[in-house]
C-alpha cells in the first residue's frame, strides 16, 4: 500500500495574520495496491515533530519498535483517522494543516478487523523528517509494508497488536525471517489477510495471502507468490520465501 503526501506551505500575505505563515496544508491520499492492505478500513496517519521531548531525532527505523502511534514521546501535531469502504475504486483522501518551514515525519497504519473485532495493524509505514519552506510544496510516497510476511531478524521487529502477536520464524526455510503467528489451526485464528498453512515444525503458520501464484508484486523483495495447501485443504496463494516456496506447491 502507498499513501501519497502533497504537502503545500503557503506563503502568507502582508494583511494575513502572523499565525497564517506558519500553516502548510498536507493532502493525504491512500493508494492500495496489495492484497493484504485491502483488508484495512480505517488507515491512522500521524504527524510529528522530527524531534522527541527528549530532544532526540526521530528516525523510521524506531517505529513501532522504540516509539509506537501515541507514545508520549512523540511530539505529535496532528493525528488523522481515515475510513475505507474496501472498495479500490474509492478515494482516501484528508487535507491537514501543519506548520511550514519546521521539520516533521508522518506515521501510518493500516488497521483492519479481526475475527473477534479487535483492530489488527496489517502494515504500517513512515516518512522521515521533511521540511517544505513556504510558497513551495512537496510530494511524497509512504510505503506501507504489511506486517504479516515482513522480513525480521527476531520476533521485535514483528507486529504485536489487537490481541494477535506474530512471531518471527527462523527456521533455515525462511530465509531473511518471516514474521507470522504460529501454531494455527484455520484461518479464523489469523491476521486478516492471511491464510492458515500446515507446518509441522510450527504447528502450522499464518502466511501472508497474494493476488495469484507467480505475481510476487504482493510480496517481500526474496519471496514468492505461490500455491499452498492451506488448513481447509484449499490451494491458497501465499507469499513465501524463495528458500521455502519450491516446497510442495499445488
């Protein structure tokens, strides 16, 4: 999934009040473009100072590790929650104000429901720190990995939210890590967006669901969109990786 920023500083006119040259207007646009991320129906945006109240530099790699949506830490400016139908046709789009000429970064999730109701983040994404002087404007993409199938050297870089926490999977098959829940008996104990698989190493796995076999655009740099028997003996295209997709396709 892909969130575009237009972010406009205005230049304040000699008549505008003092308050007017520090407003920029940031235009959030959602683009979904995965089969996961079409799961989401509310997409959260926040935007920050880049500097915490401990007056350190935010950086992209602390999130959501050392600083998660709503730590106070974090500096916010303005917190945004955007609705989706589920409909691709449908556009995702919130102008927000922030202030011009001060250096801010933009966090994202993409929550959708799980079978029990609680709210699941299947991606999430950042934009480091970016300044737009005023009279000029700026467009930016925010990619949004989803958190089912990210690629992870230890179960904290793996998501942990709305009851379900995944864990990262080691096994040498899983080259590069692959952050999944563990131990599913079917579909109704995975993220949304994910398909139960038989494992017996882990007692089966939550992969991360794709579009169609051999259309690896849903999936993580080094993994594959293939067939696996899933929990209800179906062929379900999951993303897996390479060192582990040749393994009893259907």
């Amino acid at each position: 999934m892909r969130v575009l920023l237009v972010i406009t500083a205005i230049a304040a006119g000699c008549s505008a009040p003092p308050q007017a040259e520090r407003l920029s207007t940031l235009q959030a646009s959602v683009v979904i473009d995965t089969t996961v991320h079409a799961t989401a129906r509310l997409f959260r945006l926040v935007v920050i100072k880049s500097t915490t109240t401990e007056s350190k530099i935010f950086s992209c790699a602390d999130y959501p590790t050392t600083y998660d949506l709503g730590d106070s830490r974090l500096q916010i400016i303005k917190p945004v929650e955007l609705s989706w139908t589920g409909s691709r046709d449908d556009a995702v789009i919130e102008k927000i104000r922030i202030p011009a000429n001060q250096s801010v970064a933009v966090l994202v999730a993409a929550l959708a429901p799980t079978a029990d109701g609680k709210p699941f983040n299947v991606g999430r994404g950042c934009l480091d720190s970016v300044t737009v002087s005023e009279g000029t404007s700026a467009t930016k993409w925010i990619d949004v990995r989803a958190t089912t199938g990210a690629s992870c050297q230890s179960t904290a870089d793996c998501e942990n939210s709305g009851g379900m926490a995944l864990e990262c999977q080691t096994d040498p098959a899983f080259n590069g890590g692959y952050c999944a829940k563990l131990s599913c008996n079917g579909d109704f104990e995975c993220p949304p967006g994910a398909r139960c698989i038989p494992y017996p190493a882990t007692g089966g796995f939550c992969a991360r669901q794709c579009q169609a076999q051999g259309n690896n655009s849903d999936c993580e740099r080094g993994q594959q969109c293939v067939g696996r028997i899933d929990s209800s003996a179906s062929c379900s295209p999951v993303c897996l990786p390479t060192s582990f997709a040749a393994q009893e396709q259907c």
